[in-house]
C-alpha cells in the first residue's frame, strides 16, 4: 500500500489481504477556486499519479457520476475503463476491477466481502443517505454475488458532520448498514469531519461550491494473495 501523505486509508480494510483502497486528500498546491468540472480536470493528474502508486491502471477503473440518487451499478467481466452517468454507486468481483467516486462533503461509503472477494463503494450525501443507497448495495452485492450481509465489512470516509452541517447524515449511513445485516462491529467510521479541516480536505459546504474533490477508490488486487 502506498504511503503518500495524500492517501488516507482505514485499518479495517487495510488488514484484508489483497484489497486495496484509498482516499485521496486535497492537494494544497492546485488551485481548485472554479466549477466541479474545471476542479475535476486540474486534479486529474494529481489523482493519477495516486492511483498509479497503489497499483490501479486507469483502463481498470470503473467510476460513477455523482447524482444523488440510489442506483448500484454492476461491473462485470474483464476489468475494463468505464463510466456510470447515473450511478452513485458501484459494485465488482473481478479481480482487477477498481472502483471510484468523487466526493466534497458526501460520504465515501467502502463495502467489502472477504468471503465472496466482492466489493462495492458508495456516494452517500444527505438525499443518498435518506434513499438508503447502502442498504441498495448490500441488497445488489448479494443479488450479484451472493454476499452474505453478515459477511460484509463496511467502511465510512471522512464526511461533512454536525456542527459544519445540521445533518447527521453520517449516522444514518451506519444505521442503515446494521439495519441491511451487517453486524455493527463490522461497520467502521473515522469519525472525520470535511468541514472542520480545509488543509486536508475539500468541503463543497465551507467553500460554497467551489472547490476540489477528494477520491475513494476500492479494488481487489489479484485472486490468490499469499
């Protein structure tokens, strides 16, 4: 796993053999004072140069659009380079197959199965949260791929939290996960606010839209670790 000061990653999914993962920081050097998309195209090389240092080639990453929505997409087959306009989420059991999604505030939601080597990664905002998308992935990882709920270890990122916003959306995503299944001392939050540190991260709240996006990324690395 990488070391770079701009990857944050989480004991939890760090102890699970061949699983890689990673949350990228703000980098304090790019101006990112515009819209999400001229944002987005300054940070590009900087998130590649991230990912390249934890192994992920980007004909292997699968990314969603962030829509606010609940749609779980499924990224089958060869690990391939593609896109999802309507999806905030995203599920894989491929080998090989990354999995990505940009968030300023939202919540980078991590689902892992050690058992069926299935993951999936969520954008959970505050409407994502109240449609329930993490219950939507665990129901589609196993539908997918069989994942046991009980099995699932499920991981929250550093996301926007009370007093920078007046809703604990945060909460709601683990309740939510324990409701789908998953025993509460398998779900893990860093309880960190994005609000609250501006060296560190990006907050679309704070900053008033114009501003950066961190990247949380999830893959299995290959099909038999030692």
């Amino acid at each position: 796993m990488s070391e770079s000061p701009f990857i944050e990653t989480f004991p939890a999914l760090s102890s699970i053999p061949g699983l890689v993962h990673g949350f990228f920081l703000r980098h304090p050097d790019i101006d990112v004072d515009c819209d999400r998309e001229e944002a987005l195209d300054r940070l590009a090389p900087f998130h590649g140069e991230l990912l390249s240092s934890l192994g992920i080639a980007p004909e292997h990453l699968a990314t969603g659009e962030q829509v606010h929505d609940a749609h779980v997409g499924v990224v089958a087959g060869h690990p391939g380079r593609v896109h999802f306009p309507a999806n905030d989420a995203l599920v894989t059991a491929t080998p090989g197959q990354f999995l990505g999604v940009w968030v300023a505030d939202c919540g980078a939601v991590f689902f892992v199965d050690p058992k069926r080597r299935a993951c999936g990664i969520a954008h959970s905002g505050k409407k994502g949260s109240e449609l329930e998308i993490a219950a939507a992935v665990i129901a589609r990882m196993n539908e997918a791929f069989g994942s046991d709920p009980a099995d699932l270890v499920v991981q929250l990122a550093p996301c926007i939290r009370p007093p920078s916003y007046e809703i604990d959306f945060a909460a709601q995503i683990l309740a939510t996960c324990i409701d789908a299944g998953v025993p509460a001392s398998q779900v893990h939050d860093c309880d960190t606010c994005t609000g609250s540190d501006l060296s560190r991260y990006y907050s679309y709240r704070i900053e008033k839209g114009r501003t950066g996006r961190m990247f949380a990324c999830i893959g299995w690395a290959q099909q038999n670790p030692a």
